[in-house]
C-alpha cells in the first residue's frame, strides 16, 4: 500500500513537471501584450508591498496607477497570491515568485484531480485517465501560459473536487460524512480564487441539482448541500462583504461598459481544431480568425465523449449519470460558440445583467474541460479488456502529443521579458479598469499628482501609504473643494485632527473631492478606514477554518481497484 502511494506521487510529479516544462525557461512568456501577465504581476507586487506594511487583507492598493490606488483587490482576491508576495518580500524576484506560484498550481490541480477522479470512479485506472486529461488539456494550458488567466486557473484547480463532492452527495446516501466539507471547501476555493468563475461554476452546479429532480429533496442530500454552501460562504466572508460594500457604493466603469457577448463568442469548428499556434489575442466574430488565440479542447477529450454516445447509441453503456454527463459535456460546449443565444439573451435587461458578466463565451471551456474528462472515463469504464486499454493509451497518448505541441508552439511564438520587481512594471497599466470610477479619466496621470484647489491655501502635504494629510487653510467666506491624487471610492473618509468630517465626493474625474468649511484651518486627513463589520468578517472565517480542523469526520475507507 506506501509501495503504491508513493509511486502514485511520484507519477503526480512528473505530471506537473512535464505541464509546468514552460517555467524552466528563462524569463517569462509574453505571448500577446492585451493578455493578463502584467495585470498579476501587478497584484502581486502590489500586495507585496501592503504586506511589507503590515496590512491585509487589501481594498484599495495606493501603488497602481502612479500612486493614486486602485481597488483591484476589493473585486479579484488576493488569498492565493500570498506565498508569491511573501517571496518576494524575502528576496525573490517577481519573475520566480510568479513561476513558482504557477508550478504549485500544477501541482495542487494534479493532486485534487486524482482524488477527486478517484473518489468518483472507485478505480486508479480511471483516475489517471481523467487527471491526465484535465491537467494536460488545451484550454488549461492555453489559460495558464498564454492568457497568464491566474485566477481562472486558480478556480480551475478547484472544478474536479466541486464535481466530486456533489456527486458524493447524490450518490453515497449520505455515507460520506466529509462530502459537504469538501463542497464547501471546493466553492470557496473558486470564489477566493475568481468570483467570475463561481458565477459560472454555480450555474452548472444549478443544472446538475435540476438533473437530479427529486433526490435533492431527501434529507440527507439537501442537508449536505445547505452545510456545504454555508460552509463555503463562511471561509469566504472576509472577502464577500467588502465586495459587496464596494460594488454597491461605486459607479464602477464595469457598470457602464456594453460588451456585446455574442462576438465574443468562437466559432464551433474552433473547438474542434486538432492544433492552432499558441499566440494571439481573441477576437469578435466580425473580425475572423486568423491571429486569434487557440480555442481547440483536444481531440484527446472529444474522443471520449464520441465513444461514450456510441456506446450509448448501441446500448453497451447505461446510466442516468451518464447521459447528465453527456448533455453537460454538449451545453458547455454550446455555451462557448456563437449557435448559443447570446444576442437574444442580452435583448432582456435581467438576462442581460447576467449574461455581461461572464464576458467571454468560451470561459465556458473550463467546464467543458471537466465533463470531456469525465465523459472519457465514463467511455472506458464501458470498456473492457484489450479494448479498454487501447481507447486509455490512444487517448493519453492524444493528450501528451496535444500538450506538447501546445507548449512548443507557445515557447516558439512568445516574447520574452524579465520582471525582476515592480520597478520592472507600469502601475498606470490597469488593463480594461473595470474597477475604476465610471466618470474616470486618466488625463490628471500626466501630472505631478499634487493636490489642487484654487482657493485653498495648502502649506504642507504628505502621502503614506493609503493616507494623504494635508495642512490647508481657507481663507474665504465660502466652502471651498480640495482634489486629491486618489482614484475615487466611496469608501474614502476625511477628517481633522479634531475630530470634525469632511464630505468626499467624486471629483467629476475620478478623483477624491473633500469638500473644506470656510474660515477653516488646520489638517485634513484622507484615509480608507477598514469598518469593524470587515474584522468580524476575518474572525468568522478564521474561526471556520479552526473549527473545519479540529472537527474531523470519521475516516472512511476509499476503496480502490
């Protein structure tokens, strides 16, 4: 039995090694500048510096855009960015503090694919087939290299454990006392890593519970699904409240952009490419195809699915987890292409509120990924013998050939750059700046970021951190407004050393306005203060997560054959 662990963990490291063969490169890839590589340097230099002092959680960074601070971090989580910081903090350079975080991505999506495929399968055999698959699979590594999507593959990581404990919960009768945990930590897991992705992740968690029809209403399975979704919204508080607090209280550029995600969509032939160079951009409909960014999912998964509908088709295979699995696999796949309504769906304003959100069509690839891993081992759990092992070793060896030319085409076509700390970066480079004030205008960049107000006289200022003290005297018989190098959000506060608020208000510009009593004099201080509803928050999470620890389910045996 240790023989066969450790050889399975060995077999699992050499997996992640062979995904991870781009890290071992000098320098990092930059396939295409309007993709995501430079956005989460950023994040992570940014939180290496709030860290350097001493805060954190993060809301508002003060180092992006030339200081004037950026809520990155109230909207995208930074959880899982902290080893990287605190490398960084301790000497590494960003370049390796980035590489290193993607090879423990590697790593821990191997690791939770294998158990969870395990645990769903009953046989290591299966396992591997679905680990393979979904570790090595196109979008994955389109994702990870290419599009450097760090949070999508951070969510990523979590999809088979997600799919594992749900089907634990339908199927084990409630045997299985540590299936609700595992849901909760699945789900927080991808809401901690990408919001976005629990949206998605949680409607096809909706579907699957549809599916199931009257099973969800017995005691055992819908007491398990309230455990594992309260549990999962409790590890998540300290982030969920102050991303409600912030997108509530803001008139983000996010609210205003019309993205018409019917272009965004691919063309369903895409995804059935046998191969297409790793570079570029993605593209609307409108402007074709060539140049644009790979979006095939690998015949190695297709394949799979294909047998599995024959075997159906000829009643050699059965099953009602078998047919939710195909019409998974077809409906996410459908979602990624422009045949999908978009255009349609975004004519109604609630459909559309939810339909924006997901920005990308083929984002959907991520949970494609995960029902063709699961259709391919369904497809050889029907088959038996010398058969059996000849679909296994075909299709692996399709995976292998398809990750290897997905990484050679990248290493061949990427640019290479050296970031070696965030003097390294542009702090003005906010990508789509979704998270900026919907009024914003990045012209006052262009300036010395000096406080301005024509009837004010200012004698003294100065910026720490998040927090700019001003000494400024109004000299007129009338309320005079003070503009300050900050990025506007609601959350700004100012006040006197006596003690006395001020009104903040957007400047018009996306700067923070206080608004200054005549005949007043003396020090105006700005500041983002945490409320104590967030360090409750932190405490209950906390809190969760001991008690999750020291409150272990009984062990249960994991047979395998």
């Amino acid at each position: 039995m240790k023989n066969n662990k450790l050889r399975n963990i060995l077999l699992l490291m050499a997996l992640a090694l062979a995904a991870s063969a781009p890290l071992f490169c000098s320098g990092l890839f930059l396939p295409d500048p309007g993709h995501d590589l430079q956005f989460h340097l950023q994040r992570i230099a940014g939180l290496a510096q709030a860290l350097a002092a001493g805060r954190f959680p993060v809301q508002i960074d003060p180092w992006w855009i030339s200081d004037t601070g950026y809520a990155a971090s109230a909207f995208y989580p930074d959880l899982f960015l902290l080893p990287s910081a605190l490398l960084v903090n301790g000497g590494l350079s960003l370049e390796l503090s980035y590489k290193l975080l993607l090879a423990a991505i590697n790593i821990v999506s191997c690791l939770l694919a294998f158990r969870s495929f395990r645990r769903i399968s009953q046989k290591e055999s299966l396992a591997w087939l679905g680990t393979i698959l979904f570790v090595l699979a196109p979008y994955r590594l389109t994702d990870l290299y290419l599009r450097n999507a760090l949070g999508e593959n951070l969510a990523m990581m979590f999809l088979p454990l997600a799919a594992e404990s749900l089907y634990t919960i339908y199927h084990a009768d409630g045997s299985d006392a540590g299936a609700w945990r595992r849901m909760g930590l699945a789900y927080a897991g991808i809401c901690l890593s990408h919001p976005l992705s629990l949206f998605m992740a949680g409607l096809f968690t909706l579907i699957y519970v549809l599916m199931q029809g009257s099973k969800t209403g017995q005691k055992p399975v819908w007491t398990a699904l309230l455990k594992g979704t309260g549990l999962a919204v409790l590890l998540s508080l300290w982030f969920l409240v102050p991303l409600i607090r912030f997108s509530s209280s803001n008139r983000l550029l996010m609210d205003t952009m019309y993205r018409d995600v019917y272009q965004e969509a691919v063309y369903e032939w895409q995804l059935l490419e046998f191969f297409s160079p790793v570079c570029g951009p993605s593209m609307h409909l409108t402007e074709g195809t060539a140049g644009e960014m790979p979006f095939y999912l690998g015949w190695s998964l297709l394949i799979g699915l294909n047998v599995l509908i024959i075997l159906l088709a000829r009643k050699k295979a059965a099953g009602r987890t078998v047919w939710q699995i195909v019409l998974l696999s077809l409906l996410s796949m459908w979602m990624c292409t422009r045949l999908f309504p978009y255009d349609q769906l975004q004519k109604n304003p609630v459909t559309d509120y939810f339909v924006t959100k997901v920005q990308y069509p083929w984002r959907f690839e991520m949970e494609a990924t995960l029902f063709l891993g699961l259709a391919a081992m369904a497809a050889a759990s029907f088959l038996r013998g010398r058969t059996g092992k000849v679909f296994r070793t075909a299709v692996i060896f399709l995976a292998v050939l398809q990750a290897g030319l997905n990484l050679s085409s990248l290493i061949a076509n990427a640019t290479v750059i050296h970031v070696e700390s965030a003097s390294d970066l542009d702090s003005t480079n906010y990508m789509g700046g979704e998270f900026l004030p919907a009024d914003y205008q990045n012209g006052f960049l262009s300036g010395d970021l000096q406080p301005d107000s024509s009837g004010l006289e200012i004698s003294s200022w100065q910026k720490d951190d998040q927090t700019i003290t001003i000494s400024a005297a109004n000299r007129t018989g009338e309320t005079q407004t003070l503009v300050l190098p900050l990025t506007y959000y609601a959350q700004y506060h100012a006040s006197a050393d006596s003690g006395l608020s001020f009104s903040v208000t957007d400047s018009g510009d996306g700067r923070v306005a206080v608004t200054v009593p005549a005949e007043y004099s003396g020090t105006v201080q700005v500041s983002c203060p945490v409320p104590l509803s967030d360090d409750l928050c932190i405490a209950v999470s906390l809190g969760t997560l001991v008690l999750l620890v020291l409150i272990r389910p009984r062990p249960e045996s994991l047979k395998t054959r």
